[in-house]
C-alpha cells in the first residue's frame, strides 16, 4: 500500500499491513497525519485532518489571531 502524502506529496509506502486499514498513518517526510482509509489493498479514503483546507481562496490563510 502506497500513498501519496497530501501535505508535501511523499510517496509513502505502508507495506502489506496496511492493505486492510482505517486511522492515522504519518508521513516519513513531513510528519503529516494522514487519514487513510483502504480495502482488499485499494485506498479508498485519503484526507489530512489536521490541516485547515477550507477557508477563503486566498489571503485568509496567515490572520495571527483568529
Ligand atoms: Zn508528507
């Protein structure tokens, strides 16, 4: 099972065990959390929960204190 981190786009690679996994996995790279979820060796959920992906588009990102 191998995926690709949706913080820094690491290829990571979890090896058989994870080919039946649902929860956290860390990237090697980043140490980004990631959510996977996969089945029969097929990832069929991939989401970076700790990372604040919504918002506006644009410039909303660095507000010092929200
Ligand atoms: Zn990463």
């Amino acid at each position: 099972m191998k995926i690709i981190c949706l913080s820094c786009g690491h290829k990571v690679d979890l090896g058989d065990a994870y080919d039946d996994y649902a929860g956290p996995v860390k990237c090697v790279a980043c140490r980004a959390v990631l959510e996977i979820v996969t089945g029969t060796g097929n990832l069929r959920s991939l989401a970076l929960p700790r990372e604040v992906a919504r918002g506006a588009p644009s410039a909303a990102a660095d507000a010092p204190d929200a």
